[in-house]
C-alpha cells in the first residue's frame, strides 16, 4: 500500500547541462532551479529531483453523478467518488474551478487520503468509479495513477477529465490505467488556444487520437463555448469534421455553455441557441452522440440509436428518467449496439452531489 508522503518522488523528469531540472510530464517543459516550482505550482524541484508536492492531499471528496463528468456513455446513472488537488499546468482565463486549479494555497488541500483509503472509501460508499477531476491529473499524476492501481484491485473504475495536454511517455502510463476520460477540446483554433490557455491545440489533438486509437479508455469530448471566442459555426463545422475523420462517429460530444467567471467576468453567458446549433453541425456531420451541456434541454441530454431514430436514454439535467436499452447496450428495436460501456440497467443515484471526509 503506498502510503500519503506530501513531497512525492516523480518520473518524468531529467537533468539539463546547464545545471537546471526540465520536468518531462507536459509540453511546458519546465526547467527548474533548486526551489522552483513549474507553472503548474505543484511540480518542484527539491533535492536536483522533481517532486509531486499534492501526492495524498485534496481539497474534498464528494460523490456525483457519473453524468456530471460529464460522461453518458459509460455506466450512466452510477455514483462516482470525485476529487482533485490545486494549480493546473493551463492558465484558462475562462476557468470554471479556478479556486482550485489557480490555487497557489496548499491550505486549500486540508483533506488527505492514501491511494488505498480512497478506493476503500468508494467501495464502503458504493460507488463504481473514482474520478481525478476539478483541476487536471495530469499534474497529479503518481498520486492519480497510484489510486487507480488500488481502485482496480478492489473492482473501481477510474474516470480522468483532462485536457489532455501532456507528454507521450506520461501519457502512456496515464492513460493505461483510466477506464474512462472526459477530454476538454477548448476550441479549434490555435488562435484560442495559444490567446486563452497558454497551451497549444496540437499537442491536445495528439492525446486525443492515442486515447482513442490505442488505449481501452472509453472517450467522451467536452467543449465550453465562449461568445465570440469559439462559438463560429465555421469552427464546430471544423471540429467536428476532425472528430469525425480521426476519432470516427461515435465518440460522444458535450457541447457547454459558459458562464462568467475568473478573467472573462465580462463575456455574456452562452445562448442556449448557441449549444442547439452546434448540437445540429456535430449530428449533421455525422456525430452519433452530441450532447447539450450547462442547460435545460431534454432533447440534448438524450441517447438516440445512431442506426433507426429510437430514443435509448433520456435525462433530465443528471437524472435518467427513461431508460430504454436492451441487454449490453442495443436498441430494443432494430438491435443496433450504442457505443460505450453499459450494464443492462441504469444505476439510481441521480442528481445527488454528496460531500464526504475520509478518514
């Protein structure tokens, strides 16, 4: 059992000739003097190593829908034990957890529990995956991979929502261990990227195709549209046609709306219109699955059969309200099977969000 150790040795990182440390786990690269910490601010190098300094602290633990991920095609209606760290190697000027994700506060993470503790707490509280989410795991990485270790070994499943901005050989190991991920494509222009995030698209689109193409881990894709910055229906045709031709038809699509908040307190709110148009362009397309996200729209919350029209699941924000899947996944009427990881019911945990404490 790996035990809670704050200052946690890391792999991915080496020396450089000038004497500095480059951590090796994103594109940033970091390259550190002894007490630097990397943008991130939880990468730092101590002792000429790179350390994890959040490895078995969070800033709470708390039970949500498996559809608040959002994820609608992996086990849906399942509780899932959810928590995350601080910092975060993107500077999002639009970020929806910047409490979290900027926190340059380790008061922040008053909570700890260790790999093993975590995953007997999802199991004492029933649930069927643990999610590293809230900030990215990527920069978590050890702590994450080590509590997805222990959470198989117990029957959990492990769920990432990331941006996927991270290195090929992390990410290797990262992602053979996730059962699921919920990736944020930001936008479709580097412009977006390079001017909102501080990361570049290329290295996400790179994540995207290596999770879909040659790990296990069940996809879905989420885009936060923000007025004016990514929202042209010249960009979702673009997206979409991408997603289409490097990741196929049936990997699910969440379309977002964004509120105000951190430095973009003065971009108006998403128009539900928006979401609905977007929604059309992904289907028209040839997306199977796309998802309308952040807002009350019953048609885009629900599952089709991609093959005959025949409504599979229908929600209600996260509560499944109708349930209408035959066995492992297929439409009741023509037979067709709707990509995902299902079981032959829905789980009933609903809408509830639950904040607990381990002990």
């Amino acid at each position: 059992m790996t035990e809670v150790n704050i200052n946690h040795p890391t792999r991915y990182w080496h020396k450089l000739e000038n004497g500095k440390v480059q951590c090796d786990v994103c594109p940033r690269l970091c390259t550190l003097e002894e007490g630097q910490r990397g943008l991130c601010f939880v990468r730092a190098r101590e002792n000429d190593q790179i350390v994890l300094t959040t490895y078995g602290r969070s800033s709470g633990f708390c039970i949500d829908p498996i559809e608040k991920k959002p994820l609608n095609h992996f086990l849906p209606g399942t509780p899932v034990l959810s928590f995350g760290t601080a910092g975060c190697n993107l500077t999002c000027k639009f970020c929806q957890n910047w409490d979290m994700s900027k926190s340059r506060e380790m008061d922040t993470l008053q909570q700890a529990a260790s790999p093993a503790q975590l995953a007997e707490a999802a199991v004492q509280t029933g649930c069927r995956s643990v999610a590293y989410t809230y900030n990215d795991p990527t920069i978590f990485l050890e702590y994450a991979v080590d509590t997805a270790i222990a959470c198989r070994e117990r029957g959990i499943k492990s769920v990432a929502v990331t941006a996927g901005y991270i290195e090929p050989e992390p990410r290797a190991e990262f992602f053979h261990h996730m059962d699921a991920a919920n990736v944020d494509l930001k936008a479709f222009t580097e412009r977006f990227y390079w001017k909102l995030t501080g990361a570049h698209l290329q290295a996400v689109l790179e994540t995207l195709e290596y999770i879909h193409h040659e790990t296990n881990t069940w996809l879905e894709l989420t885009t936060l549209l923000i007025p004016g910055e990514n929202d042209s229906a010249a960009e979702i045709e673009a997206m979409t046609q991408w997603v289409m031709e490097h990741l196929g038809p049936d990997v699910p699509m969440h379309f977002s709306a964004f509120h105000p908040d951190w430095k973009m307190r003065d971009t108006p709110p998403t128009p539900p219109a928006t979401l609905v148009m977007a929604r059309d362009i992904a289907r028209k397309n040839g997306i199977r699955h796309a998802y309308t996200g952040n807002v009350h729209n019953t048609e885009g919350d629900t599952t089709f059969c991609h093959q005959c029209g025949e409504t599979l699941i229908v929600r209600d924000w996260y509560n499944i309200v109708r349930w209408n899947m035959a066995a492992k996944g297929t439409c009741p009427t023509c037979g067709a099977s709707c990509a995902g990881v299902f079981e032959d019911a829905p789980g009933a945990w609903g809408a509830r969000r639950l904040p607990i404490r381990i002990a």
